[in-house]
C-alpha cells in the first residue's frame, strides 16, 4: 500500500486562531466545529448552538470579515484566520447603538437569537447603510427568533440604519 | 448533532489535492464552502474518512474573464459572485439568481463550484448552468477533462464525476449585445429551498424570439431543459396563441415530480405562471447593451 498511514488520523491538530484580536495555538479535533471551539475550549458562550446544520442563525460569527454560519465552518478552517464573537464586537462598541435600540424597542425576549441577530445585522450596516426594510427583512431572513415576531428587530435595525444616515450625513 | 470523527487536510498545491483524492475516492470529500457538507455531517449523513479542505489552493480561486469566457474558479462564494461588477455586465443571469440563494451568511462562504457538484435539483447555479450552455472543467490525476452542462447531470445527486475527479472551475460564454434573461423562483420564505425556480434566456429582435433557453429548478430529481418548449418559441413573436402552444409543451415535456410540500399537479400549474411571467418580462425588458 502507497498510503500514509497519518493522512487518516483523526486526532487532534494545532492550529492558530485570532478570536476577538487575541491570537492564540490551540489543538482541535478536526470534527469540532467553530461554535463548539468557541464555547468549549475558550468559554466564550455568546455564540449559540440552535439548529446545529444552519438553518437557525443563533451561531453567527464573523470569519475574516465576514458573517458566517458557526456551526458550518470547523475550528481546523479557521486556522491561521481571524474569528469574531459577540463579545468582542460588543467590546469594540462598534454597534452599541443597535443595543441600545434592540433594547428600546423589546427586539428580544429570551435572548436566544440575540448575538446571531446583532452579528448578522452588523454587516448589513456595514454593507448596506442606505437598506430599505424590505432589504433589512430579506438580510434578516436567516435568523430565527422564536419570541419577537421579527417586527421589532426588523424595527431596532431600520431604526439604526436611519440614525447612522442621519449621523453621517452631519 | 455532532459530526463523526474525521481527518483533514490542507493541501496548498492542486496535485496534492487530486494525489489525495485519487487514493482516497468515495472515502474523501472536497471542503470547499462547506454549507452543504458540514450540515450532512452534522447530521451523520454522510461519514467521510477524509476532509480535504481547498481554501489553500490559489488555483482554486477567484473569477477571470478570458476572450469570451467566464471562468469561476472552485473557491468562488456565492457572495463573490453576487458582488462582481463583471458578472453583473457579462453573465447577468448569475447576478440576478445570487440573492436567492440561502442567507448572507451562507453566501459567503458557499461556492459556485460546490453547489455545481452537488447538484441539488432545487438550486439555483445548476439550473443557470444548464440555461447558459455552460462547461464543467474537472480535473483528476489523468488530467483534464470538460463537461458540457447538459451532460453532467445523471439523476438526483448525480453527476458524471468520477471518484477520484473534481471540478477545478466552470466556464460560462459572456452575454452577448440583446441578450435578455430572467430569473425567477418560488419559496414560501426567501432563501428557502425553492418549490419551483426558471433560468431563462433570449434575444429578441424586431419583436421575434430567438436562443431561448428554459431550464428548470425544483421540479424533478435534476435541473431541466424544456427543448420542445424553446423550439416552440424560437422563430415566434410572443402572442396568445404561442403562448398557449408553448404553456401545453411545457406539460407534456417537463417530468414533474413533487415535494413535501407541493403535489407534481401544483408545481405543475406553478411553472405555467413561472413560463408566463418570464416570457412577459424577457420581452418587454431592455436588452442587454454588451
């Protein structure tokens, strides 16, 4: 047989990810996911587990610069890359204004979807500062909230959208 | 669910890859986006011994316009595409199917090449595939080898790939001047699975049909051509009568089957109103200024 017996092995790897700015070797097997990673090895508990095959959104993270379903992406992909969670995009405070309004507004209730919601609406406001609802509702559309309706997120997020226009246009 | 335990590897060069896939076949599986694979895993349906994953093949990505060719390399996200100032000129019937795709999330890590291969026959590249005449480049340790669209698809989930061969990239013609297209899906939620879906294609001059292309998503075990419906209407102004001629073919030709939530005699009547409306807009839309 021709074949390396250790291109079959299982077993935990190194690997170096940047979570949250802080850049650290870790050793993931290759069957963990992201959100798994996150909230397992690094007790970073913001990112939730709902659907577990991306369908529910409650896993959102950002990979590089971009959203992504946390429970679609292994933590030995992420290597040599840079993760986002909740906790740091809160710490930044680059969307204490949505916060604010998601609390304004009553856009949550158990909190379950939450840090999904807020990590898939930040790069819609990223993206997309001029969005009109219908987009905002189409952006939404792959986060599920099981308490809200939806109404009141999709308000709390047009409502920071128009702000922000306001704000720049100053 | 979790998924089973597996290996993994990262090779940076494409022959590392193909050496890979060609000792380990059936028992290895391509990581490109993942959005498909990673949920079969989750959910044990599918048990791979090997992941090889080909975010480190350079090869493998980006889109490149080349004389009068589109090439989408494997590792082209579904939001690179939706993003491309080029495809949106050149091959505008991609820009127009994008959005529909899932959510943003999963665009931006899904790829052309991936749902290509995994040919779901309600998504929305194979259908666009199909439509546009499009070339499947797959390669293996043999060498090269290029797939006509209409030939890749063998049933449901199936392709002409052989085990130890994977696409490399896809290759699209550019729009040409008065070219028009229409893409059009239903879902009962955006982003969801469509219950039926139409890529469509024509040009249009002095009023009269020509190049009409019609393939099909959500309405059997693959993505489908109508041939006879596209025959009916080459040569022909848009008119009551051909449209009723055309809407009759459409029946008769399409193999329907249903789904967990539509029976074959609604998506039957569905591609009918799907037919209507794309022939309404393609002809009354301005055409493409290439």
């Amino acid at each position: 047989m021709h074949e390396a017996p250790d291109e079959l092995d299982t077993g935990a790897r190194r690997v170096t990810i940047t979570v949250n700015g802080h850049c650290g070797q870790h050793a993931v097997q290759p069957r963990t996911h992201l959100v798994d990673f996150l909230r397992e090895s690094l007790g970073l508990k913001g990112s939730h587990l709902g659907c577990e095959h991306g369908v529910c959104g409650a896993c959102t993270v950002r990979l590089d610069d971009t959203v992504v379903r946390g429970c679609l992406v292994l933590a030995v992909q992420a290597d040599g890359r840079r993760v986002e969670t909740i906790e740091g995009l809160s710490e930044r405070g680059s969307i204490r204004d949505l916060q604010q309004a998601f609390i304004r507004h009553n856009a949550l209730q158990c909190g379950f979807c939450t840090s999904g919601m807020l990590m898939a609406a930040s790069e819609l406001l990223e993206h997309k500062p001029g969005a009109s609802r219908e987009e905002v509702r189409e952006w939404m559309s792959g986060n599920y909230c099981r308490c809200t309706g939806y109404q009141a997120i999709v308000d709390a997020v047009c409502e920071v959208l128009a702000s922000r226009r306001v704000g720049a246009a100053v | 669910m979790k998924a089973p335990a597996f290996s993994y590897a990262r090779p940076r060069q494409l022959a590392e890859v193909l050496a890979l896939l060609d000792r380990h076949r059936d028992e290895a599986r391509l990581l490109a986006g993942g959005q498909t694979l990673l949920a079969t895993l989750n959910m044990r349906l599918s048990e791979p011994a090997l992941l090889i994953d080909l975010q480190g093949v350079a090869a493998l990505r980006g889109l490149q316009l080349s004389g009068n060719t589109l090439r989408i390399g494997a590792m082209v996200t579904h939001s690179e595409i939706e993003a491309s100032p080029e495809v949106a000129r050149h091959a505008p019937l991609l820009a127009m199917a994008a959005p529909h795709i899932a959510h943003r999330a999963i665009r931006n890590l899904g790829t052309f090449c991936g749902s290509i291969a995994y040919g779901d026959p309600a998504a929305e590249w194979p259908a666009c595939l199909l439509a546009l005449d499009g070339v499947v480049v797959a390669r293996s340790v043999a060498g090269e080898r290029r797939i006509a669209a209409k030939d890749f698809y063998t049933g449901l989930y199936t392709t002409t790939l052989e085990p130890n061969e994977m696409i490399v990239a896809c290759e699209l013609p550019l729009a040409t001047s008065g070219q028009r297209y229409v893409f059009d899906e239903l879902s009962r939620r955006h982003g969801d699975y469509a219950v039926v879906g139409l890529a469509a294609g024509a040009q249009l001059q002095n009023g009269v049909l020509g190049k009409v292309r019609l393939a099909w998503l959500g309405t059997g075990s693959m993505p489908q051509r109508s041939l006879a419906t596209e025959q009916v209407l080459d040569g022909q102004r848009l008119s009551q009568a051909v449209l009723a001629q055309a809407l009759q073919t459409l029946r008769a030709e399409l193999q329907i089957e249903g789904d967990l939530t539509h029976s074959p005699a609604a998506k039957q009547h569905l591609v009918g109103v799907m037919l209507k409306r794309a022939l309404h807009t393609l002809t009354q839309q301005p055409a493409l200024q290439a």
